[in-house]
C-alpha cells in the first residue's frame, strides 16, 4: 500500500516548518545568543553591536520575556536564562532581524560577561554530599516532587519493591552478579532540527507552526508558561521531519512567541544543527548496579537495581518528573525486585525522551548481567533465558499479568532462524542474544469523519506525522472499518482548534489508539441518522495487558590486533498480531535496530567538561547504510493485540535489546566483558590488552 505522504517526500514538495513563508515580507527571524560557560553567573550583556548591524529588530533578554519557567510535567526551564546559565548551550539572549543571516551574524556580536561559578557534570559530582547545586531551590518549581531534605541536585526519587529482602535473598543465592553498568548521551538524529514560527495576533490567539508531536498537550504547556488560556494557541498541521522522542518538549516555542508579541511581527526560529546537538533534549546517560542472583538450576531468585540518570540542567524536557522507565525486567519470572530510581541535575545539556526512554539504558544493563550470571553459573545465555522468560500466566517484575507472554516461544523461533556468518581470516567471532519486552498502551484521542462530495469519507486526525506511517495505517484501518476501499479514504491532520484532546505521539501508542478510535468511529458513522460529520472522543479506558516480545541475536567479528568490531548479522524473532501495514511495520523493527547500533556502537554526544564536543553530524557518528549489516526479521504470527483490529506495539519493540546483544557477542567472541556504552575498537583493545 503507498504511503500517503510518498511521492511528496520522494518530490521535495514536503513542506517543513522551515519551508513556510519564504519571502513573506512581514516575516521577521530570530538566532539564539546560547552559554558558553559551563555553570556561570551572567554579569552582563552588551548588545550595542549587534543593535547598530543594519536589519537587526532587536536584542531580548530575561528582562523583556516572562519569568514563568516552562516544562513538560516539571516546569523549570526559563524562557531565557535569568541571572545563570545552567550549560554550554543555555539561552542567554535572543536577536530578531528581518533575515536569518542577519539575526545570526548579530547573535554572534552580542557579548556577554560570565562569571564562572563551581560546576557538576557528572552523577557522582552531582550527588557528592557538599555538590554546587545547578538550582539552589529546585522544590519550589511548578510540578516539582522532592523536598528539600531529599538531596542535593535531586529531580525526582523512588523504589519499587524492597530492597532488605532482596538483599536477603542473593545471600542464599548459588550464584550472584554485582557489576555496575554505564550509558552515553545519544541524540535522537532526526533530519529536521527544531523550527518553529509563531504569530502572536492578540492575548487570546496565537498562530504556531512547530516541529512538535504534541499540539494538544504543547497548549497547555504553552499556557502555564505564558499566563494565556490554552484555548489561545492554535498549532497547525506540519509535517515533521523525524522525532524518535526529540519533539515533544516546549523547546524554542516560548521563546518565538514571546518574540513575535515583542515586536509585533511573525517570528521565524530555525536551529542548525549544531544547536540541536549542542541544546535538545538528548537520551539521558545512565549508571546502572545490577545484582542478581540464581540457584542452581539457574532459576532467578532476586534482582535489585541502583539507577541513576543525569538529567542535565533542566528536568522540564520530559513528560512525567521521573522522566525514564528504566526501574523494570519485564521479560522474566522473579520473585524478589528491587530497583532505586534518581534522576539528578547536572550542568549539561537537558535531557529528555528518546526511543524507549530509560529501557534502552535499563535493558542493557540487565540483560548484560544475565549473560554474566549465566557465565558464572555454567548454563548457556540460551538456556538461561527459557528457563526465565515469562509464560502466559505469570505475573511479571510489578505483578501484572499479560494477556499472554510468548517469550519463549520467540526465542525458539529465534533459535530456529539465526545465520551464521563468515568473517575475515584471523578475526573472532561470537554471538549475543538480547531480549526486550513492552505492553501496547493506548491513549485519549478525537477523531472526525466527513462525507466528502465522491462518496468516500475525510478522516480528520489530530495525529502528527513524525515520519512513520502513521496517517496510511489510519487511512487503512478506517476503510476496514467503514467496509471502503483505501482510495475512498482521505486523511487530513487538522489545526489544535478544530479537534478535541489527544494525548499525541509518543509511547509506541499509536496505531493501538487509532484502531479503537477507528472502531468506533465506523460505529457511529453507521448509525448517524443524517449525512453529516461524526466527531468522536476517545477517552481514557481500561484495556487487557497486552505485550509484545522481540529476541535479536547478533552475530560479530573482532580484529584481536585492533580491537576493531565488525557487526555480521542482526537477526529480530517478534511476537505479532494483526499487522495492518507490513512494510511501515518492517521499517519500524529495521529502524529500531539501527537506532540500538547507534547507541550500542556509534553514537557519543562526548560531554567531558559538560561541553559537547560531538557537536556536529560529523563528529557524532549516526549510523549510515555502510554501518548497517544485513538483517533478517521472522514473526511470531497469531498474537492476541488491543481492539477489533488486533494490534500490538513495534515501533519502540527492537532498539533496547541490540546494545546487550552486541556486548554479549563481543563477550563471546573476546571473553571481554564490556560495561560501558559505546562499545569502540578502543575500549575492546584496552579490554583485550587487561585480559592478556
């Protein structure tokens, strides 16, 4: 089935926000004046030169823009830095000029005196009992959950289970492993960076046009920031150039709004790329203690986890103050858990979702110790795992229990299905098995269907198009629903005004939430009594537990001369239901995959000193076609998934488990046991030369 959105991408004619309003003389630009300094004390900013360049508007600091910080769940970043800069990066102050190159030649004129104050980088200097604090009262912000007896450079803390009895159990255990696990800054790599342009008409209509996955919720971000009703921001539809998690924080939106009331213009923000490296909202790195301990027989008895997440500067770039996932082992029977969750400040670049948010740094940690405890106990990682992968039945690590858990199963078929490969004469070889499970949620949504002069029906969405599909898999779940041919359906993503509430992108929810829209929607249209539109709320709603599992197993070459790793194959065994469109499913589970070599091999933002050094598309290294080995994909067909049309989630399913696999693999072809992410040629050398 084509894509709806195929021949325009493969055309150029895919207008992005960056596109819009070319030549549009009423149109001014804005360039962002950001912190050198690490952690500093803003002395004072001269703006005389940048003022005297021909075409510049304005220079706008603190003073001109509200106060109110802004923020997803917690609301703590400012719209531009008052009185701190809180990173290399932090926005100190904004320059409007009627042309871009204008705006950003004067952005570099604006001269600022920084006074340096102490800084913390890292989770360890962060949580030192005498740590500088990036924000001296970070309980009083909007949203804020610590208190001020938690610690210092706290964002948010919790426990799930308990860890006395845990510690109880791994004293009786046959075999134990204690090791500490650790993960790097990662971008999310989307092709377009963050733009926004926003018309600010009165204080009760504001027009935006911005790279987000979440209009509905952005307004009412948008309203606590601004003191504006939420009803006053209308996001139109765009087409959005990528997010794998990126999109959904308030980002420069505050900014080119407050901009455009300033001067009473339209205001057009467009970041280069550097700019996004250098001040998104990136994967948060980690520091996982994994202790888990078996009998003999290689049964799991007891798992506790110490997490620890730097949050960066800001906390606000997530949609809930614990801000990750990580604190689960959804994929196995144990009876014991334990896991201590923080996620702390530090004076680096704010961090916020990216493609299984917390699971790809939890998962790699787990299922590392679990091949290591299998080392230990002299059971194979094969066997380990069926011995301990979930049955249909048994309650998980939080005492759910899912309509069915085909764990088992897929590592069979997995088994069944791997490939070997050849590698060059002299190299090692190994393979690594990595497994991942999650539940398909679904979310409140709307959605409006109308009678369209051809006979067919126009389904109006509030669903952003981040680049997935998303929009063909609605325009075919509709027609089957509605007894239609695709080409009767059309679908149109429409402004924030014209539908109500939806949750927005994000959690590998869509296609679960569209189909029981879908359902019923086609209920209501069949029942109308007059040729007239049907609008319908989706609301919040109990469903099964329903859970998706996929097995990778990766095959790798080492040069014991260099270190130097070769991935050979990538094999993904997924548990599926009903797949509604098999090649948007396929691309999904392919850029899952790539997205795990990333961060398991590539990818480093590189922030010693809190600068990120990796701040451009050739320093960090994303994953090209040359870094992509072969892949083979099986399904595990006949799952059980939401709704009439049988869906289960994919498009987070196959990211957390590569990093484990391949450091399993590497394990088995080396004997090196590596801990920390990314996995380089320099880090397996220096492994290689400690072992000899």
């Amino acid at each position: 089935m084509t894509r709806l959105d195929a021949r325009s991408k493969a055309a150029g004619s895919t207008k992005y926000v960056a596109d819009i309003f070319q030549g549009r003389p009423d149109l001014y630009h804005a360039a962002v004046v950001r912190s050198s300094a690490v952690h500093a004390r803003i002395r004072s900013i001269d703006a005389s030169a940048a003022l005297a360049l021909p075409g510049v508007i304005g220079v706008y600091t603190a003073a001109d823009v509200t106060q109110h910080p802004c923020g997803r769940a917690l609301e703590d970043i400012p719209v531009l830095a008052i009185e701190r800069a809180r990173y290399a990066g932090d926005r100190v102050a904004a320059v409007v000029a009627t042309t871009r190159a204008i705006a950003e030649q004067a952005a570099a004129m604006v001269l600022v005196d920084y006074e340096d104050l102490p800084a913390v980088t890292t989770i360890e200097e962060a949580t030192a009992p005498d740590a500088p604090l990036v924000h001296d009262e970070p309980w009083n912000y909007p949203g804020a959950v610590i208190k001020p007896e938690d610690g210092r450079n706290l964002i948010h803390r919790e426990t799930v289970g308990s860890q006395a009895e845990v510690e109880a159990v791994l004293r009786d255990c046959a075999f134990v492993v204690d090791e500490t696990y650790y993960t790097q800054g990662v971008h999310q790599g989307y092709l377009e960076p963050q733009a926004c342009v926003a018309d600010y008409e009165s204080s009760e209509k504001v027009r935006l046009w911005f790279t987000n996955k979440v209009p509905h919720r952005l307004r009412t971000m948008l309203s606590h920031c601004l003191g504006m009703p939420p009803e006053a921001f209308d996001v139109q539809p765009m087409a959005m150039g990528g997010d794998f998690g990126g999109k959904g924080a308030p980002g420069e939106a505050p900014l080119a709004i407050e901009l455009s009331r300033l001067t009473g213009h339209p205001v057009k923000l467009v970041l280069r790329y550097n700019e996004d490296l250098i001040a998104g909202n990136p994967r948060h790195p980690s520091r996982i203690r994994v202790q888990m301990g078996c009998d003999a027989e290689g049964r799991l008895l007891a798992v506790g986890m110490d997490i620890a997440m730097n949050g960066g500067a800001y906390g606000g770039c997530t949609p809930s103050v614990a801000g990750t996932s990580a604190a689960q082992f959804p994929s196995y029977r144990v009876a014991h858990f334990y896991a201590n969750y923080q996620r702390v400040y530090t004076n680096t670049v704010p961090r916020g979702f990216m493609r299984a948010p917390g699971e790809a740094q939890g998962v790699f940690a787990l299922e590392s110790a679990l091949d290591e405890l299998a080392a230990k106990a002299g059971i194979a990682p094969v066997e380990i795992r069926r011995r301990n992968l979930l049955v249909t039945g048994d309650p998980d690590d939080h005492g759910h229990v899912w309509l069915e858990s085909r764990g088992v199963e897929t590592l069979d078929l997995a088994m069944r299905e791997r490939e070997y490969a050849t590698a060059p004469e002299g190299w090692l070889t190994g393979t690594g098995i990595g497994i991942y499970s999650r539940s398909t949620p679904h979310a409140p949504t709307s959605i409006r269907l109308v009678p369209t002069a051809t006979g067919g029906v126009c389904v109006e969405i509030p669903v952003v198009e981040t680049g997935t599909g998303s929009h063909t898999v609605m325009r075919e779940l509709m027609a089957e629903a509605l007894g239609l041919a695709p080409s009767d359906i059309e679908v149109a993503q429409v402004a924030s005004d014209s539908l109500p509430f939806d949750t927005g992108v994000g959690g590998s929810r869509v296609t679960s939430t569209m189909a029981l829209a879908a359902d019923v929607a086609a209920k209501a249209w069949r029942n109308r009594l007059k040729d007239e539109p049907v609008l319908i709320e989706l609301k919040s709603a109990e469903a099964p537990l329903v859970g998706s599992v996929a097995v990778q197993v990766v095959s790798v070459a080492v040069d014991p001369e260099t270190g130097q790793l070769r991935i050979l194959n990538v094999l993904n065994a997924i548990d599926v239901a009903n797949i509604i469109n098999p090649l948007a499913h396929q691309m999904q589970i392919d850029g899952g995959t790539t997205t795990g070599l990333g961060f398991a091999c590539l990818e480093d933002l590189d922030e010693s000193e809190g600068h990120v050094w990796a701040a451009n598309l050739g320093e960090y290294k994303l994953p090209s076609v040359r870094d992509t080995p072969p892949y083979k994909t099986v399904l595990l067909e006949g799952g059980v998934g939401i709704g009439t049309a049988n869906v289960k989630a994919i498009g987070e399913l196959t990211t957390p488990p590569t990093a484990p696999a391949v450091a399993n693999a590497v394990f088995a072809a080396t004997g090196c046991r590596l801990r920390q992410l990314p996995i380089t040629a320099e880090r397996i050398y220096e492994a290689l030369q400690t072992r000899i």
